[in-house]
C-alpha cells in the first residue's frame, strides 16, 4: 500500500480531533494562567507545558511530517474559542512548538520515533519556556527559591506532558486510529 500524503483528508481529520481534544486543554489552561501568575508564578511554566501534547499526539498517531503543526494550529483555534483574548498568544504558542517538534522530527528524517526523541523536543520546549516567561514574569523579581522552582518546572512541564501525550498517543494507536497511515 502506498504512504498517503501528511496532507490527506484522513490525516486532517485526525489531526482537527486531536486539536479540537487539546485545544480544550489549553483553553482551561489560558484561564487559570492569570490566578497562576498572580498567585504561584513559579507554576506558570508547568501549566504552559501543557501545549506540548497535540503535537506529541498526533506524532505518535500518525508518525508523518507535519502533523505536529497541524494539530497545533487546530488545538490553538480552538482554545482561542475559550478563552479569545489569549488566541494570539496560542496560535504563536502553536507555531514555536509545533515548529520545535516538527525540527526534532526532520532531524530524524521523520524515521525514529522512540520515546527519547519527543523528550528532546520537550526539553528544548522547556528551555525556551524557561526564558522567554523568566521575562515575562520578572524572575530576577522573585525570592532564590522561587526562581529555581520556576526554572525548574518550566522544563518539567513539558516533559511531564510529552510523557502523558505519549501514553494518550499510544493507546490511540493501538486502538487503530491510524491503520493505513503510516509506513
């Protein structure tokens, strides 16, 4: 049987379903993200972590170039459904981190997908959370303390969420999701 294209209308309907599951996640994330600022700012890198998993998802699903983007951009619309005024931050939240995954992905020529390869992604994903909201939260701000747990957490966030993404992508495998997708 012949590998279809990352774009087929099969691809894309998975790839809007994992969105559409995510995205809610994210929406619920976007809404807590004020009293998580406000009030335990050293969290906030864990809860934006949580961004990783349509990607991650649809990667272990369908293990094809792209999908990560895809399902990304989808997740990030309808979170945006949620929660509007954070929609520009999901969609370039979608971008960088469908980006990330995607490069990890290229990098292996889209051929390995054991586990340690979405673990890199998650911890460059947890890297560059850990700078650009260690700015956005005035980190140098906060007691030494706090400044180690968020630094901490922002590169666990995406590690703990890659791994649940992975189980959740898994199962779906198994239950066939994808049969007569991937090579």
């Amino acid at each position: 049987m012949a590998r279809p294209t990352a774009l087929s209308t099969r691809v894309l309907l998975i790839c809007a379903a994992i969105g559409v599951a995510t995205g809610l996640i994210g929406g619920v994330a976007g809404w807590i993200t004020p009293v998580v600022i406000a009030g335990a700012a050293p969290l906030y890198g864990f809860v934006l972590g949580v961004h990783v998993i349509p990607g991650i998802i649809a990667q272990e699903v369908l293990r094809l170039p792209w999908v990560a983007l895809l399902a990304h951009l989808m997740a990030a619309l309808a979170a945006s459904a949620m929660a509007p005024w954070w929609t520009a931050r999901f969609i370039g939240t979608a971008l960088l981190f469908g980006a990330i995954q995607e490069l990890v992905a290229a990098l292996t020529r889209y051929r390995v997908w054991a586990a340690w390869r979405f673990f890199i992604s998650a911890v460059v994903i947890g890297v560059v959370v850990a700078v650009v909201v260690a700015l956005v939260v005035h980190l140098s701000t906060l007691a030494i303390w706090a400044q180690i747990a968020y630094l901490v957490l922002a590169v666990l966030g995406p590690v703990v969420w890659t791994a649940i993404a992975l189980g959740v992508g898994a199962s779906l495998r198994r239950a066939g999701v994808a049969r007569r997708i991937s090579a």
